[in-house]
C-alpha cells in the first residue's frame, strides 16, 4: 500500500497514513484530486479505479470513505478485506464506531491502524492480537513513567 | 498561563465554527498559544499541544514549528508522549528535511527499550518513513530484532526490513541469516510479514530467488494446513483461514514458481486443491482465488490447471459483484495473447460486459472484445462492437473506431462489408475518427476497385444527410472526386443506383466549401475534388468559375490550390487529363502484427496499434548529408545501398506525387557547374518502379588541355531529401572533352520540396589537387515544383 486516505462525503479529511516519502504540497494535491475523483464515483461503479500509475481500492463505510492507493502487482480484492478488517478494528475499539468517534479520537484511529498496517503491509492478521496490543499499550497511563513498566515486558 | 485547553475541546470547539474565516481565525488563536506554550519548553502539555498542532495540520493547516517538538517527545521517558511524539513524526517529518535524521538516535534507543511497546513504536515508525541515512543506521538493530523470540516484535522487524531493504538494496544481504527458520514460525503474524519479506527479497534478487526456492515445499505446506485444518477462530474470516496470508503465499508461489519447472511442478496440486475447494459466495475467497489463477498463470503449470484456471474467470464473469467481474477482465486482458484459444470460450460474457454501467469495466471489455476478434467471429463481434461504438462515451469513440477499422481490415470477410462497416462507424463516430485513419480509408477505398461505384454511392448519400463529421467528409470528397463519373452515371450494382447529375454533386461539393462546419483542410479536398471532377464531367465550365472564385480566397492554402488550378485550365490544359487522372492502385504497406494490447494501468486508452508504415530507410551518411556538414566532412557519399524503400512514409506522400506518372525526360538538361574547365551537366528521369525518385545524371566534361584524374563527385541535399550516389563511370575526366564521366545521383523527395544541392569536385589536374564546393540551385522547377495543390491527400 502506498498510502491510506479516510474522508467525508463532503470531502473532509479523516486520516492520512502515508507510505511514501512525498511533499506536504504533493500530498495535498494527490488528495485533492484522488477526493474529487472517487466522491464523482457512482454508487454502481466497481471499487476499483486506475488513477496515475496506481490502483486505487475504496469503500464507503456510513459516511466516510476508505481509500487506499496499492501498487500494480498488489491484489485488489485482498485489499478491500485490509479495509475492512480495519474497519472491523475501529468498531470493536470504538463499539459501534461512527465517523464522530474519528474525528474527536484520531490520535487513536492511527495508533491502532499502526498496529494493523506496517510500512504499508499487514502485520498481524489476527483481530484478536491487534486489540490486544492495543489495549495494553493504552494501560500504559500517562504519569507511569517506563521505568516500573517491568511487568510489560514481554514473553512470547 | 492557565493550561492549555485539551484535544477534544479544541476540537470541539473548531467544529463550532460556521464559516472558514471563523476556523481559520480559532487556528491561529490556538496556534499562538500553542507556539508561546512551545518557547515556555513547557513539559507537561507538550504531547496534548503537539496533538493539538496534529489535529490542526490535519485539516490543512501549517505545522511545521512543532516539528522539533515531536523530537522532544519522541526522546521523552513518558509512553503517552512517544506516542504522540512518533505519530507526529510520521505526520509532520519527511525524509527531505534533514531534521529528521535527529530522531536517529532515540529510535536507536527506543528499539532497545524494555518494553516492547516503545520498541514496536520504534520499529513502526522506521519502517514507515525511515530514510536511506536511518535505515543503514540501523539495519543492525532491525536484524537484531528480526531474530528474536518475541513475536510481537520480530514480526514489525520483518516488515522494517522490508522497508530498509526497499531504500537501502545492498543491505538485503544482511537480512539472509536471520530468514532461515522464519517459516517455522507458528505465529501468524510472524508468517505473513516473512512472506512479505521473502517476496520482497526474492523481487529484488535473482540470487535470493534461487536461494529461496527451496522453500517451495515448506509453502505449499504451510498453506495446505490453511486449508484443511478445521475452524480457527482467531484467523477465520467467513469460513476461511487467514486469506491475508493465503494470499501472500499464493503470491510468493508465483514468483518462486515463475520460470522453474520443478517448483512449478510441486504446487501444481495444491494450487488445483485452492483452486477448486475454495468457497465463493464471498468477496473473501474470490480474492484468494484470484491470487490463485495470477498464479497460475505466471508460472509453468500443466495445461489442465491452466484451463482450470480461465474458467475460473470466466465464472468470475458472471459474478453478480462488479469488482469480480472487473478483476476477471483485467486478468483475461493478461492472459488473451498466451491463452487464447481458452478466453474465446468466454467471448460471449465478455461481450455481454460491453453493456455494462461501469466505465472500467466497459474499456476492459472492449479492449478484450478486440483481442478477440479473429476470421471466424468477425460478423457477430464487429455487430456488437458497432452497436458499442453508437452508445458509448465519447472517451471510448476513437479507441473503437480505430480498433474497427484495425480489425476490419484483418479479417473483412468480403469487400463490401469492409466498405460497409467503415462507412458505419465513419456516419456514427466520425468525428472521433483519428486523423490518420483518412488517408488509410482512402487507400482502401482505392484498392477495392470494384466497389468503387458502391463506395462512392454510400458516401454521397451520407454526405446528403451529414456534413458535420470532418473525417467521414474528407474521405467522401476525395471520393467522389475520383469516381464522380461513376456517381452519375448510376453504375451501382451493390445497390439501386441513385440519379444525380452533374450539377447536383457540384453543388454538394460547393456547400462544402462555404459550410462554416467545415475545417480548412476539409475545404482542401473539396476544391481538389471539384478540380478532378473537370476531367470526369462535362460542366468544365462550372468549375472553372469555383476554381477562380477561390483564387482570392483569404485561406492561404486553398488559394494556393485555386491559383494552380488556374493556371492548369490556362497554362497546362494539355497536361490536366494526365494529372487528373484515376489514381492507381496502392501497394499496401506492412501492418503490425495482431492487435497489441497494451495493459494499461492509467485511464488511458489502450494503445492499439495501427496500421504503421514502415518508417522511411534513413542512411547514415545522412547526417553528412546536411548542407552545413559538407566542408567538414570527407565522406560525404551516403552509402551505397541495394533496395531503396518502396514506399515513403505516408501514404499522403505517394499519392501527393501525381507528377510521378508523367515521363520527366521532356524536361530539358541543365549545366549545375562550370568552372575552370570543369563543366558538370545534369539530366533528368523518373525512376521506375518508384516514381518519387528522381534520377539524375550527371555528365562530368574537362575542356582544358590535362586530364582531371581522381575525380570524386560528391553531393548533399537537405535533410528532407534522401540521396543515393551509384559508382561512376569513371574518375579520369579527360581532356579536351573526349569524354565524360557520368555518374547516376537518385534522390528522393518526400515533401516535394525544392531541390537543393551541395557539390564538392575534388580531382589532379595537372599535378596538383583541385578541390571546389558549389550549389546547386538551378534545378528546373518542372522537376520538383512544391505542388500542394495536387494533393489529394490533405
């Protein structure tokens, strides 16, 4: 994956997880147009667009859209499972995840993208792990400084 | 300073704003606080101030200053602000600033840090921005961690490593030892990023791909488990166990598989078992086997598998999911070249996708359909194609009809439904028409002599009804220029023939020229058509008026045309039947093999291939040949060759040449050079079988009393012209005018230009070498005259 884009039905942006060493200008133009491009879609139209030399894999959850940028050889519909096992993730999070949970908790929607997705691959398939990981690394209370974190340490 | 207010209130309270100017003016308030909080190297609030900043930069706000801040975070002991301080480095930090290399070392410690979460936020970060400076930094410590025991984070270090080795290649070697026993891992997360990283490794290297290949049966093993052991509801998703890496391994498969008969040969069968057992009512399988026909596809299965392996995409065909029947479409494309014979069983699906609503899946389709298209199914395909061609979008309209015509011209199953399918698609799209295909229609036209009537027929009536469409008017003037006689003369036997006389095509023609719908090089032909139609009618008179008309016209080009047109009718009335007359027979150049589609990735159009004439034989001397080269240059003399092209780069170029009919021997000889004795006289022909070439010989004469020994003759033209020098008779000159030394100059002259020559003599005379350069520029201009006004081709 190149990069993962979530947006409004308005064209807001909700997360933009880059995988690509790009300009700030070069990532706002690209998800300018990539915007434009799939809010034109119609709803009949197949999740899959070409776009430059890219495929683009996008699905509309409720009212926001995940739209991800995979490269020639990457398989499309595999991708549009990644969405959704993300999306799967946010909910069991969130509970019932809405767009507003997002929005007010981005900070926490890359935390756990980040433990789904690395370098633009998956790295854990398992639902189970990644909420897991998650949530104890959420424990980790803000005045607890690492040092007495010794009980995290980890064993297989 | 009272604190500074938290995210979610921040947010809250942005979102309050109602217009952008209300926004933008709540930004900035907050960014001043939040720089001033910045300066106080206030501790405590900077992770909910950079996370604040990070909000802000998310709705398209500047945020550079708090750049620094992330790093101060990121070395911070808390976890929350490492966090924080990590994501804004993969927000706000690139690889471009150099401040980024700063974070170096914290991720240095951070990835030996006790605990395992700041390690995985470590190894996160890196593998997503880490720069070639970072990544050779710390490789060490990637393939440190790659190898240890603890899963959580030796499968991050797999996929930072395939980042490092993304940006720093030499290093992949690096990575080799720590691979050994990763497919022995029980882990599935460890599994699928050391797929990825295998992939990755075996992507980049032929070596490592050899190296890996006897990994083949642990693979194969491993995804036979997958399939067969029974519901594991950790990675079950709709029946299936863990499909992201199913996937992987179907995909590592093929590359170690591609090319090699034996790995090919070992996953022949589970590829079969994926291939039939897999369930498919969901998205989920599909995806798996759609991994799995890419596979097979790619490598060197048995032909069986192969089959097996299409039908599953045409089954795809029918799936009522669009993105199914998208990705089957785009494999087909893939496969239609080698497989043929395999895809043509699912032609009539494909067809039946030309219908479809999504545009995607429309292009793929025809694309396709063209691939398809061979001597047996031509009739059916090109109905359906045609009925495309009348309702698609525009964006599609020239790629069709080009890829008609390519097509129509292949496998035409007679004459006349050649000349009916051009003239549907040319009354249908005929302004998407490429330019091109005019002149290649007309050639067509031309060699189909006996349709010649019928052509001529459809075109007029179409013409009756139509006139906006340049292309289908160009070629119907041309047309009916050539064969008018044969329109009013009712001579149709495809059809009823239609009554028109002489006056009513004249005046068709004539509202062409006035029409505001027609282009300028739309009035081009009609005034040439007008001007043939004088030897094919009896209305001479008629025409001679238009042709006057014209003769002031404010169109630089058509008064050109109408000037010599005139001075045909006045001057050179006795050569106008010749010029004028019925154009022979082309010779048809070579077209490209079958129909190459190229697999787009963008949503441009494909690029069918047309039919090219070959590109003129350039030789190499002709870069000598450049006027201004000569004096630099000794061996001017273009080499020698045997079989001159037969026929110039376009066809405009052949048909431009009229004159090449006539016998230019009628043209008298002229003396190109006389100096010190030297006289050098030129004679002209035409060459046969190519008219365009011109032949001249040249008659080297030496009137003074010494011999000229070692006389070279050597010539250059301008870069439009091509010249070819043959051996001359002899390089002694003798005296006295006892003889000559001829030598035969062919040149070539595509663009009808004047001729203009360069010549250097180089000879001993008398003992002592002579050398001269001179030019040329008396050629007469019967010879070469620019003559665009014959052109009947644009």
């Amino acid at each position: 994956m190149q990069f993962m884009l979530l947006f409004s039905r308005q064209g807001k942006l909700r997360l933009q997880k880059w995988y690509v060493p790009l300009s700030d200008k070069e990532k706002k133009k690209i998800t300018r147009e990539l915007v434009q491009t799939v809010l034109a879609r119609k709803p009949k139209m197949c999740s899959f667009l070409e776009w430059r030399d890219l495929k683009i894999v996008y699905k509309r959850y409720a009212s926001l859209y995940f739209c991800c940028a995979i490269e020639d050889q990457d398989n499309e519909l595999i991708t549009l499972e990644i969405i959704h096992r993300y999306v799967e993730l946010l909910d069991k999070y969130f509970g019932s995840v809405c767009e507003l949970d997002i929005i007010f908790n981005f900070e926490k929607a890359y935390f756990i993208l980040d433990e789904f997705v690395l370098g633009g691959e998956a790295q854990e398939t398992s639902k189970k792990n990644v909420l897991k990981a998650i949530e104890q690394a959420d424990l980790l209370f803000e005045t607890t400084t690492l040092h007495y974190c010794t009980k995290f340490k980890s064993n297989k | 300073m009272p604190a500074p207010i938290r995210l979610r209130e921040l947010i809250r309270t942005i979102r309050t704003a109602r217009t952008q100017a209300e926004e933008r003016e709540m930004i900035q308030k907050e960014c001043a606080a939040i720089r001033s909080s910045f300066r106080e190297e206030d501790n405590t609030y900077r992770c909910r101030n950079v996370a604040k900043l990070l909000y802000m930069h998310m709705l398209g706000y500047p945020a550079h200053f708090g750049q620094l801040e992330c790093l101060k975070l990121i070395a911070s002991q808390k976890f929350t602000d490492k966090r924080i301080g990590y994501l804004g480095a993969m927000l706000l930090l690139d690889e471009r600033q150099d401040v980024h290399l700063l974070m170096t070392n914290c991720i240095k410690n951070d990835l030996n840090h006790s605990t395992q979460y700041v390690q995985g936020l470590a190894l996160c970060t890196l593998g997503c921005m880490g720069s070639s400076e970072m990544c050779r930094d710390l490789a060490g410590e990637v393939e440190k961690l790659l190898k240890t025991s603890n899963s959580y984070l030796r499968k991050k270090a797999a996929l930072c490593a395939v980042h490092v080795i993304r940006k720093v290649p030499e290093l992949m070697e690096m990575f080799l030892p720590a691979t050994k026993n990763l497919l022995s891992e029980k882990n599935h997360g460890v599994l699928h990023t050391s797929v990825v990283l295998l992939t990755e490794m075996c992507e980049r290297s032929p070596d490592m791909l050899a190296h890996f290949r006897k990994l083949v049966p642990q693979l194969v093993r491993i995804l036979k488990n997958l399939i067969m052991s029974g519901y594991s509801p950790e990675h079950d998703v709709s029946g299936i166990s863990d499909p992201f890496l199913q996937v992987r391994i179907l995909r590592l498969l093929r590359i170690l598989g591609k090319s090699d008969d034996d790995s090919s040969e070992a996953m022949n069968d589970i590829l079969a078992q994926v291939a039939t057992n897999t369930e498919t009512s969901k998205n989920v399988g599909n995806a798996i086997l759609y991994e799995t026909v890419l596979t097979i596809m790619d490598i060197k299965s048995e032909s069986g598998l192969r089959v097996l392996a299409i039908n599953i995409l045409g089954r795809f065909l029918l799936n009522n999911d669009k993105n199914i029947r998208y990705v089957a479409l785009t494999s087909l494309l893939k496969t239609v070249q080698t497989d043929h014979n395999a895809v043509q069983r699912h032609r009539s699906t494909i067809v039946d996708c030309l219908k479809d609503l999504d545009v995607s899946i429309k292009r793929r389709a025809m694309e396709l359909s063209f691939a398809l298209v061979n001597g047996n199914n031509i009739r059916g395909m090109m109905k359906e194609l045609l009925y495309f061609l009348d309702s698609c979008d525009p964006e599609f309209k020239a790629d069709c009809a080009s890829g008609v015509f390519l097509a129509a011209e292949k496998y035409a199953p007679s004459k006349r439904w050649h000349i009916d399918t051009i003239m549907r698609v040319l009354t249908t799209a005929g302004s998407y028409v490429r330019d091109d295909s005019v002149p290649n229609l007309i050639q067509l036209i031309t060699n189909s002599v006996e349709m010649h009537a019928y052509t001529v027929q459809r075109l007029y009536k179409a013409l009756l009804d139509d006139i906006s469409q340049q292309p289908l008017v160009q070629v119907a003037s041309w047309c009916i220029g050539e064969y008018g006689d044969l329109l009013v003369s009712g001579q149709c036997e495809e059809e009823e023939p239609i009554q028109v006389t002489e006056d009513e095509v004249l005046d068709v023609l004539e509202g062409l020229l006035v029409s505001n719908l027609s282009t300028p090089v739309t009035r081009g032909y009609a005034l040439t058509a007008i001007m043939k139609l004088s030897t094919r009618f009896s209305s001479v008179n008629r025409i001679k008026k238009v042709v006057s008309i014209y003769g002031s016209s404010i169109d630089v080009e058509l008064q050109q045309r109408a000037v010599e047109y005139n001075a045909l009718f006045k001057k050179y009335d006795h050569m106008r039947p010749a010029l004028l007359e019925r154009m022979p027979i082309m010779e048809k150049t070579a077209t490209n093999g079958p129909t190459e589609i190229v697999q787009t990735n963008g949503e441009t159009e494909p690029s069918v291939v047309e039919a090219k004439h070959p590109p003129p034989v350039t030789q190499p001397a002709n870069q000598a040949n450049d006027l201004l080269d000569l004096l630099g240059g000794n061996d001017v003399v273009p080499v020698i060759q045997t079989t001159m092209p037969t026929k110039p780069a376009s066809a405009g170029g052949e048909l431009l040449d009229l004159l090449g009919d006539l016998s230019l021997s009628g043209i008298p000889p002229m003396t190109a050079y006389s100096k010190n004795g030297l006289k050098i006289d030129f004679t002209f022909e035409r060459a046969n079988p190519n008219p365009n070439i011109a032949v001249i010989t040249i008659h080297a004469s030496n009137s003074t009393e010494a011999d000229m020994t070692d006389f070279v003759f050597q010539a250059a033209v301008p870069k439009t012209f091509q010249l070819q020098l043959l051996s001359p008779s002899s390089n002694v000159v003798p005296a006295l005018n006892q003889g000559t030394v001829t030598q035969v100059i062919r040149v070539l002259n595509l663009q009808k230009q004047q001729l203009r020559m360069r010549i250097k003599l180089t000879y001993t005379h008398k003992g002592s070498p002579v050398q001269d350069l001179a030019e040329v520029n008396n050629f007469p201009p019967q010879s070469w005259h620019a003559h665009p006004s014959l052109g009947l081709i644009g």
